[in-house]
C-alpha cells in the first residue's frame, strides 16, 4: 500500500508539473537536431529568438519548485523535465528506502490508476544490495495513465551515475543521476507535451541554499501542442550551471537549440556575464546577459536590467552594430 501511494502520488506529482501547452506555430516537425542549421536573424524574429534561446534553455533547470530562474511565468506554459525527472527520483528512493519488499535485484509492479489505465514501474537494484546507489535505476512506463484529469503515456526512466551522499531531501547531499524519456507524455485540458531523450544531472548542497546543480544534455527533445498549435525544441551538447548561496543563484549557459518557431534553425547560447537572481525573492535575473548566435555570426543579445526588464538587442550580421532594439518585461517570455 505505502508503495502504491508514493508511486502514484509520484506520478501525478510530475505530470502536473509538466502540464501546459505552449505558444507555438503551426509547424509539427519534430525538433530534430540532425539537420538544422544556424537561424537567419533579422527584425521580423529577433524576439521570437530571444525567447527561445531563454525560455527554452532554462526551463530545464529548475529543480527545486521555484520560479524559474530567468522565466518564472514559462512553469505555467511549458514543462519543466529536469523538475518532474528530480520529483520523481525522490519520491522513488523514499519508495525504496522505506519499502522492504522493492529491496532485491529486479522488483516490477502493475499499478492501477483512478482515472484509468495503469503503471508499470520497476525498480533494479543492481547489486542487491537494498539500497538506491550506483547503478541501480528506477523505470516507469505508462499506459494511458489519468491521475486527477492528467493522462501520461509512455516511458521515463532515472540511473544513478555514482554513489550519492547525505539525504537529498535535506541540506547537505550529493547526487548524480541520468534521466531518459521515451515519448513521455503529459496530456491535460490545456495541451499536448512531449518528451524524448537523455540528460545527466549532478546536483551538490554543502549547507542549506549552497551549492551547485549541473545538467547536460547531447540530445533532448520536447514538444508541446496547444490551441491548435505545435512546437518543437531541442536541446544539443547543452549545459547549464546553478550555482546556488543563501542570497542568490548564478545560471551559466552553453550549447545549442533548435526551435520550429525559427523554421527548425539553430542558436548558439551563452552567456558571457551569467544571469543572477536573488534567490527565493526574485523571479527574475536583476543582472547578466545572454547571447544567440544564428548565421552568418548574427547575434541577440539579452541583457537583464533589473528583475523587472530586459533589454533585446539586434546584430543580425555580427558587425558589433545593433539594428534593432527593443526593452520587455521578463513576464513576457514563454
């Protein structure tokens, strides 16, 4: 019984999480990464850019059920994997801590949800040993699963990359974890999400509020439908960096994306002054700045002025001239 509980509270948990559609174009091709190449800037999509280049590549790093870092309003209109990836590795190792009969080398359950459909989780504990430790990983896969008004299909899954230390649900830990999605999708009132592909996570507290989450990702892919509408993204050979304190957190980014919102082209992102937020005060970054790169050496630049606004700019050939500029709210970006 304890275990069906934390299963499914498990899974509902991460599909409200991922719930939302998003804005998007009419286009459905599937974000693939293969093929795309370097976005033409102009005046007609450098905002569109901007958004992309923001709301995407931080809308995978929030683990901890804040606002985002940079997109606080983008929680609510996209999902947020590395959030429902993290929820649900915890719930799972409170399952298998607390739970005698999940100890042993491979343990499998079928679990009924309330709405309908079922789960199929399965725990191996690779060593045998009875405890969630290096190597062992957790899979969940879904059949038509409806959990208060949410369906969710499809496969995830969450290995353990090294043997973590302290208790991840307290101050002072150290974990490092892979995630996979295989078609996994959340479908509730307002839309479609999807999500396929791996990413590592590593994420370290030495003290309350201190310390350092990393995520990597060679290839992510994720795609929302709403309104009648579809977008695609992915995330290539991307990482971000949170450095966290009791006052603030500091996001460094790096890799690529691709966005069917730019016809399926690619940005580079950095960001050569990282973006900082006033932790749990702030919603939004009150200084760094962040730069895509498209063709042609063309650039966005996203400077934050304060936790209110942020400044676009426009160098559609990489001369060091901005064209074009323009200052919005953060809460604009989704």
């Amino acid at each position: 019984m304890q275990m069906r509980k934390t299963v499914i509270g498990m899974a509902a948990c991460a599909a409200l999480a991922a719930c939302g559609g998003g804005g998007g174009d009419s286009g459905g091709s599937s974000g693939d990464s293969g093929s795309a190449t370097p976005a033409a800037l102009s005046a007609s999509n450098y905002e569109v850019a901007a958004n992309e280049a923001i709301a995407t590549s931080l809308g995978v790093t929030d683990l901890a059920g804040q606002a985002n870092i940079v997109t606080g309003a983008s929680v609510s209109t996209q999902p947020n994997w590395a959030k429902i990836g993290w929820q649900q590795w915890l719930a799972a190792r409170a399952a298998w801590n607390g739970t005698p009969t999940l100890a042993g080398a491979t343990t499998s359950t079928t679990i009924s949800c309330s709405g309908g459909g079922n789960l199929v989780v399965t725990a191996n504990d690779a060593n045998n040993n009875g405890t969630f430790d290096s190597g062992d990983s957790l899979s969940v896969t879904a059949n038509s699963c409806v959990e208060s008004g949410v369906t969710i299909g499809g496969s995830f899954s969450a290995s353990l990359t090294s043997n973590p230390s302290g208790d991840p649900s307290g101050c002072v830990y150290g974990v490092a974890l892979t995630f996979s999605f295989q078609s996994f999708t959340v479908t509730d009132g307002a839309g479609v999400a999807t999500a396929n592909g791996q990413f590592a996570l590593s994420s370290t507290r030495t003290a309350c509020s201190v310390g350092t989450d990393t995520i990597s990702a060679s290839t992510f892919a994720e795609a929302f439908t709403a309104a009648g509408a579809t977008r695609s993204r992915s995330l290539i050979g991307y990482s971000a960096t949170i450095a966290f304190t009791p006052t603030q957190s500091t996001t460094t980014l790096a890799g690529t994306i691709t966005s069917t919102a730019l016809n399926g082209g690619s940005l580079t992102i950095t960001t050569p002054t990282p973006f900082v937020r006033a932790y749990n005060t702030e919603t939004f970054p009150h200084a760094g700045v962040g730069v895509a790169t498209g063709a042609n050496g063309g650039k966005v630049t996203m400077t934050a002025l304060s936790n209110a606004s942020v400044r676009i700019d426009l160098d559609s050939n990489g001369d060091g001239t901005p064209e074009a500029t323009v200052t919005k709210p953060w809460s604009t970006f989704e």
